[in-house]
C-alpha cells in the first residue's frame, strides 16, 4: 500500500476502496459532507440508511458517538466484542452528519484489525466510512481485482490489500440491548 497515496486521498475528499474483514469497502473521510453524498450517489445507496464507521481503536469513534450515554458495564460488554466481525450501533454524537447516521438515533461502528484499515486509521487519526464494494443489490467484491469496473473507474484510490478471510459480511447488534439486527 502507498500509504502517501491513500492519506493524500482520505484527506482530500476521495472515496477509497479497501479491504475489509470479509469483504472490499468502499469509505471516505466521516467529516467531509461532499465526500459523503458522493459515495451514497455511486453506491446508489438511500441516505436514510445510514453509513458504518470503521476504526483502529476506540478513541478514534469518540467525536462520532455519545459515550455518556453507554454505561460503564455495557462499555466493557461493546468492546469485549472487538476487534473484527461485530457492527455496533451506539448512541450517537448529536453533531455528526445525519449521512452517517440515517434516520437512526445510533451510529453503526466497529473496530477492526485489518492491518491496511488500522494503518489508515492511525495516520488520519480518524475512522473511515464503511460500506460494501457494490452497487446496491449487488454482491460485494472480496477481492480488489473483482471489484466492479464501474466502481473501479470512479473510486480515487484502491488499496490493493487482502481481507481478513471472514466468511460473510459483519454481524451488526445493538450495543446497549445485545439485540442482533443482522447475522
């Protein structure tokens, strides 16, 4: 990975395409609205919806989520159930785009330790928006050579890593009830 690149990319508004632990994302900066309606346009995605938040480490989901509003016990169960495999949806900061969030008064996140999605992380110090390499309706590619060529052609940077070998996409639960929303 040409980490200059991809940094270079995150940081001017580009939508990245990467892997994930099952699947290729596709992600940009959370904080740039422009970059964010630019990605539900090329997924043909419902901004209601709302997006994923995918991080190195907790601290990195803090200016996104209402961590006060997670008590101490349940705090421990979330992170207890990372890194990989498991969405979160958590109370969320009152300031974020409402792309992020749809129409939900939760954010989905999740922290993760695909090494090229943790390096990223780390050097914008920011999480990177996650959702599936695919048109909506479409099966997301699971490598970066399969992904769709109309995707390819638009995304401003490919990571040419591999997943973590997961065998289908993240399961996502309500942090606070442990309800599962999908398996």
């Amino acid at each position: 990975m040409n980490e200059e690149n991809v940094v270079d990319a995150f940081n001017n508004g580009g939508i990245i395409a990467y892997p994930t632990e099952a699947v290729f994302g596709l992600g940009c900066d959370p904080d740039n609205e422009e970059s964010l309606q630019h990605l539900l346009a090329l997924k043909q995605r419902s901004a209601e919806k709302g997006l994923i938040l995918l991080a190195g480490n907790y601290s990195q989901l803090l200016p996104y989520i209402d961590d006060s509003k997670i008590p101490q016990d349940k705090r421990f169960t979330m992170l207890s159930r990372w890194p990989d495999g498991i969405t979160q949806l958590v109370p969320k900061n009152s300031n974020i785009s409402p792309l992020l969030s749809g129409k939900f008064d939760t954010i989905a996140v999740r922290i993760t330790s695909q090494p090229d999605v943790v390096a990223l992380c780390k050097q914008t110090n920011k999480p990177i928006v996650s959702t599936s390499a695919n048109l909506s309706g479409q099966e997301p590619a699971k490598t970066w050579q399969t992904l769709d060529p109309v995707l390819s052609k638009q995304v401003d940077f490919i990571i040419e890593g591999v997943t973590l070998g997961h065998s289908s996409p993240s399961k996502i639960m309500h942090a606070l009830t442990g309800k599962v929303i999908r398996t």
